[in-house]
C-alpha cells in the first residue's frame, strides 16, 4: 500500500452523488487519519436530545444549539466531544487540528470550563478501514477542503454544508446553490 498523506484536522464535505444516507449532505471533521483508516464526527447532524439528559454536567458548556450529534453511523453508545481552545489548551483536551480539539468526558467539567470555547457532543462517530476513505475519494463521494474553528460549534448546523461549500473557490462554491431534489429543478 503506498504512504497515506493525512487528512487529519480536514473536512469531508458529501458530494450530491454520495449515495449513503447516513452521509447525504454531511460534513465531517476527520479526527484521525493514516495507513490503518480514518475517524470523524459529522458536524451537522443534530439529535433532539439535549445534553442535559445524557451528560448533565457538561450541559451548561454546550454551545447552542445544546443538544447531542448524531456524529456517525458507529458506536452511537459512546460520546465523543470537541471544544475549540486558543493556545496550548488545558488537561482533558487533546489538540486535533489548529485549535480544535478532543475533550476527555471523564475530566471534571469545572476543570476545563474556564478554557473551553463551545463544546459538542457527538453520539458515534464515521470510521472508515485502511483504504476505504482512499477508495471514496477517487470514486468522488467527497469534497476535501480545510476546516475552521467555528465549523465544530456553528449555531446553525443545518446550514453547515452550503456555508462550507460557499467559502471555497471556484466550481465547489457553486455547488452550494444544488438542489435538495434536482429533480424537481
């Protein structure tokens, strides 16, 4: 297999042609990338559950909207949080990409509160095996782009894929405009 250049820190943005429902227009942050696969959290799929009813103590430091994302298909069951930090960041936040990082749930909140900028939580995550992500690239089901600190903590996440879309240069940005069903165009 040759060298897999990481995709760490960028998003994945859903072309109209990808098929997967769990992946129709969605954006995903990848947390990890390398030889052995990928892992993500797709952004803009909020849940109606709150995360005053799953993780009472980390519901205050949830930015609006405060509720869990749904942030893959895999392991709904666990939890997975990000938080955007300037500078070197506090114990329990791990750097991912930049200023955004990954949360340890099992910190105490109060700990990390005065640090954290607006925290998501995300039900699952997107994995892909060694070459899977590779394969679905070159097939075109996803736009790469880089991301920004406020794509994780974006107030309006169904607005997400259209905003991120439209930032870029080009034919991408044009995208934004797609349809939902072209074929009613």
């Amino acid at each position: 297999m040759s060298e897999v250049s990481s995709l760490t820190g960028r998003l994945l943005v859903a072309t109209p042609a990808l098929s997967d429902p769990n992946f129709d227009r969605s954006v995903v942050l990848l947390l990890d990338h390398d030889g052995d696969g990928a892992l993500g959290v797709v952004l803009n799929r909020p849940t109606p559950v709150d995360v005053s009813e799953v993780l009472e103590p980390w519901a205050r430091l949830a930015g609006e909207p405060g509720v869990v994302f749904q942030g893959g298909p895999v392991a709904l069951d666990a939890a997975l949080a990000l938080a955007v930090v300037p500078g070197a960041g506090p114990l329990g936040w791990r750097r991912v990409h930049g200023s955004i990082g990954l949360v340890d749930l099992e910190a105490p909140p109060e700990v990390l509160a005065a640090e954290l900028g607006s925290l998501r939580i995300f039900a699952g995550y997107a994995g892909w095996g060694p070459g899977q992500l590779e394969r679905e690239l070159e097939e075109g089901a996803w736009y790469v782009v880089d991301s920004e600190p406020g794509d994780v903590s974006v107030p309006e996440p169904e607005r997400l894929w259209r905003a991120v879309l439209r930032r870029q240069r080009g034919t991408l940005a044009l995208l934004a405009t797609y349809p939902d069903d072209p074929s009613l165009n």
